[in-house]
C-alpha cells in the first residue's frame, strides 16, 4: 500500500455520494464509485512519477515518465504516440493520447511532463509533510495535475463513457523552458486544438472555488542604442549629443510614463548594459560591459518582457515602444526588436460558458461556485496556444502551494475531489450534442 493512501481517506468524495447524490445523475454516481475505488492506485502512481526526475533538459527522464502515461493510456483504450522534436531543438518531445469518435463535444486535455527541477537538483521525491500535505518535484506542477487527468477519464472509460467519443490528451515535455521554434515545438497541440471543440489545461488548481478562464500572455523585447564616443568634457555639444547611456534611460523613462497603468499590461526591463563596450548573450541572460567616467558611452543594450491579456493589447503596447524609440536624443540611434513567446488567452464568451460549467458540477458536488482567477495572478500555460481555436478552462489540476521551489507541494485532501469533478465535467462535456 502506498505511503500516501495510509494517512487519508476519502472523505470528500464519500460526502458527494452521500450528502448530495440527488444533484448527480445515476451515471455520475456511478463515475464517483470509479474515482472513490482507484484512488489508492491514484496516489500511488503520482507518488511514482513524481519520483522520476524529468527536468526539461534531462531528456531521458522526460521520455521515461511519458513511458508511465503511456502504458497507463494504453491499459483504458487510447492510442498513444510520442512525438520527437528535431535534435538541433534540444527538447526530449511530447506524448499524444486518443480515443476516437464521432459523439459529444470533442475534448482536448493538456497538461506537461517535465519540471523545472533538474538532475543536479537536490529535491528529487515525494514525502509526506503531514496528515493532509506531501511535497515534491512537480507534484503540484503539475504532475498532480497530469495524474487527475489520467484518472478522471480512467473512471470514465470504466463506465463505458468514452465510446464513440473524441478525447485527445497531450502531456508536453518542454513547458517550463519551451523549445524554439515555437512553430515545430506546438504545432502538434494546436494541429489537435483544430480538430477539437474545448481544451481543458490541468495547471495547479489555486482553490476549490476559482479556475482561470482568462491568462497574459507574454513576449520579450530588446533595445539597442548607439552612440557616439568621445571625451567626456564634450558631451552634449553639437558634433557629440547626450550619449547612448542617456538615451536608453530616457527610452526605459517614458516607457514608464506613457505605457504603464493599463490594467493586465506589464513591462519589465530585466537586463540593462551600456558603456563603450558591450557583449550579451541572449540565449544565458548575462553580459559584460567596460566603459569610464570620461568616455561618452557608445553603446546600451536593454533586455525585457511584456506581459497582455489580448493581442489587441500587445500590438498597441508595440507601436507606443516603437514611437518612443524613435525619437532619438542627438547623437544617437535606437531600435526596438520583439520576440514572441506566449499569447495571450483572451477572456472569450466560450471560456465563460465553460467555467459556467465546471460551477454547476462543483455546486451539485457541493463544492461551490466557482469564479473567474485574476489573470494578474497567472503565468503562461500551453492552453494558450490553442486559445485561438478552441474554448479553453484552465487550472483543474492540482491543489497546493510552493511551486518551482523546494517547498512545492499537494493537497492531498482535495485531491480525489479534484479528480471527480474533473471526470463529471467532461462526461457532460462529451454528453452534449
């Protein structure tokens, strides 16, 4: 018997039968016996896949817990199928499941293999913390979460509930550090976004009674100044100007000034270098600059990321920066380049049709309603990139704290609950015409 499955029970799933059995049909109740009778495998396969180290880059590791999955995926009916990425993309790849059919709304389920802690990391395995809490790496982030995913449609498949339906589940292995280009990394995601109706994303759930229906999405940004250089004493003149490190404060100065205050629009200039020489490597996020006191610096260099809730937002937020660039101090020139790495998931009716949904079924389970989650307090998810094709609801994975840290941990509580609503939800998902 599982560690885990000794200090808990199942309290909150035997109250969904008991207590409110009148709001969930027959079938449903039936779903809840499935969830309620695997659960001690449940909490013995997260405890597993947790233990396996699979940092993005440690690309042995993220192949063999997609191994786990797939023969889990394998042992209810789906068809699996792991994806390499190119070589020169330094990514292990992704795992794709599926069961085909031509019944219900067509649902695709997202989550990711990897963590961001790598073999070098001393936090390796899950350990019980207390009666309700165990932590790990990626417990919460989300392997927890890819767990009550697989479990959920295990309880389903059981009951007969996914013939002749469409459920496509794919587990990314590169999420916490994203192979470029993005082109290659996602296209198989979205490929299967296209062919589906709704996306569920199974991110770290933050409470029984908020999912995220809305998420910023995130791009970077780099200026680059020139200067000209010369003695100090003659800066300002006419044949010098102010130099490129005025001109980059003056640049980063009004970005502050004339882009800040519009709600879920953010700017962060991470990495700032300026002086006669400059050399910054993109790719580690570090430099070396070498100037003096009485040289005018030649050369500055500015490395930043923006964060919006629509691409209306951030087109808009790009032309301001290009203006702003623009207008040059004399003496120098300066030009802005953007990079692209998340879009946004804009705030849809659809989104909020779905999150309608998931309260109703937490409402019949007792559970509450359940609202919208403030994109400020969101990062970037995968979901995001299918947002442009399908309805998307994120957040139904995984209740804890502490995560990316060595502090990371599960609610192990709310986890058979979690998992419950998640199957309820896409039963009626795949029950509608």
């Amino acid at each position: 018997m599982s560690r885990l499955r000794t200090f808990f029970s199942t309290g909150l799933v035997l109250a969904v039968v008991t207590g409110h059995a009148q709001n969930l049909s027959k079938t449903e109740r039936q779903i809840a016996d499935a969830v309620s009778r695997n659960f001690e495998d449940q909490l013995e396969f997260v405890e597993k896949v947790v233990n396996i180290n699979s940092g993005t880059m440690n690309h042995a590791g993220v192949r063999k817990v997609g191994q786990v999955f797939s023969e889990a995926f394998d042992e209810i009916g789906f068809g699996t199928q792991w994806l390499d990425m190119p070589a020169e993309m330094d990514r292990a790849g992704h795992l794709f499941a599926e069961v085909k059919g031509t019944k219900g709304k067509r649902v695709l389920l997202i989550g990711h293999l990897d963590t961001v802690f790598e073999e070098d990391s001393p936090f390796q395995t899950m350990k019980k913390i207390n009666d309700s809490t165990a932590t790990g790496p990626g417990v919460n982030d989300m392997k927890g979460g890819n767990t009550i995913l697989l479990y959920a449609l295990k309880a389903l498949s059981e009951n007969g509930l996914l013939k002749d339906r469409q459920v496509v589940v794919a587990l990314m292995g590169d999420e916490e550090y994203t192979g470029k280009p993005l082109s290659i990394s996602r296209k198989a995601l979205i490929d299967a976004a296209k062919r589906s109706d709704v996306a569920l994303g199974f991110e770290p759930s933050t409470g029984f009674s908020e999912a995220t229906m809305a998420r910023r999405g995130s791009s970077g940004w780099k200026v680059e100044v020139s200067g000209k250089q010369a003695h100090s004493a003659d800066i300002f003149s006419e044949e010098v100007g102010a130099g490129a490190v005025f001109e980059v404060s003056r640049i980063l100065h009004e970005f502050y000034e004339k882009l800040r205050g519009d709600r879920y629009l953010t700017f962060n200039p991470g990495t700032v270098l300026g002086g006669t020489e400059v050399s910054y490597n993109e790719v580690l996020s570090k430099g070396n600059t070498f100037g003096k006191t009485n040289v005018v610096a030649r050369t500055a260099v500015v490395d930043g990321g923006l964060r919006f809730i629509s691409e209306k937002q951030k087109e808009e937020a790009r032309e301001k920066m290009r203006e702003i660039v623009s207008r040059n101090l004399p003496g120098t020139q300066a030009k802005i380049s953007f990079f692209d790495s998340y879009p946004a998931m804009e705030p849809t009716d659809g989104n909020k049709q779905l999150l309608e949904k998931l309260s109703e079924v937490s409402v019949a389970m007792g559970l509450g309603e359940v609202k919208a989650a403030d994109p400020l307090k969101k990062g970037a998810a995968d979901v995001s990139f299918v947002a442009e094709y399908v309805d998307c609801l994120d957040s139904l994975g995984a209740m804890g704290e502490g995560a990316h840290s060595p502090e990371e941990n599960i609610n192990i509580e709310t986890f058979e609950a979690l998992t419950l609503r998640a199957a309820i939800l896409i039963y009626r998902l795949l029950s509608e015409d």
